[in-house]
C-alpha cells in the first residue's frame, strides 16, 4: 500500500468516526479510528496519520470519561510527526491528566495548548483554564 493510498484510507476511516463522534456514538466512533490505527504500518509513530488517529482516539475516549485510556493514547500521539504542531491534542492531554488528578502535568500541557491557541478553552469546563490561571498573563 503506497502513502497516499494509506493517508486515503486513514482520512476516510476517521471521517467516518468523527461523523459517529458528531452523532455522539462514541464508541461506534472507536471503532472506526481503530480500523484506521490498524492500516498504519509498524512502527506507527514515524507516520503523520498515527497521529491523527491516537488524537481521535484519545478524545474519544475523553468524551467517555475514560481518561486512563485518553491519557495513554494521546501521549502516545506525542512521539508522532507533526504533534507538537496540535494545540488541540495538548488540550485534551491535559484535561485527561487533570481529571485523573495528575494536576503538574496537565497544568503543563493544558497551558501549551493554551499559549498556541486560547480559544480552545472557550467552550470546555472553566476548571480547565482555572487550572492555569496563575500562569497565564493578562493581556493589556
């Protein structure tokens, strides 16, 4: 299978897994995003798409309240090309490792995503952007 032939197929799988999201099917959604995550050769990480599908995934599961398992994924996300250009994957490590009590490290993540892209924390819980007040400068 040749890489575009991959990211064609990658593109489709979550396009249909975000569309489960949309619809609120999570875990129908799952299930396409580990269709995807299937197709990717080993090693996963050296290819742009992983990173794609472990951030779907780990929002997924953020969605479900599982943030164990969103933390592992999007983590995992981390060690792909072209993560550290996702402020929104930054976000929902952050929000997984603050519901799971580990406040250092989401407070680390949270505030990445924060400085990248502000906006992101327009329609998430205030506890989230609470979490980093203190390290967040007013703007004047």
């Amino acid at each position: 299978m040749g890489k575009p032939d991959l990211t064609l197929q990658v593109r489709r799988l979550c396009a249909d897994g975000y569309r489960l999201y949309d619809s609120k099917e999570y875990r129908l959604a799952l299930r396409s995003f580990y269709q995807a995550w299937l197709l990717i050769p080993k090693p996963q990480t050296e290819y742009t798409e992983a990173n794609w599908v472990l951030t779907a995934i780990g929002d997924t599961y953020f969605k479900l309240q599982q943030f164990e398992q969103g933390a592992e994924s999007l983590t995992s996300a981390l060690y792909c090309p072209d993560s550290e250009k996702s402020p929104f994957l930054q976000l929902r490590l952050g929000q997984c490792l603050h519901e799971l009590g580990r406040i250092p490290e989401a407070r680390k993540y949270l505030l990445h995503a924060y400085q990248a892209s502000p906006s992101l924390f327009d329609n998430e819980a205030p506890c989230y952007s609470n979490a980093i007040a203190d390290l967040i400068k007013p703007h004047d």
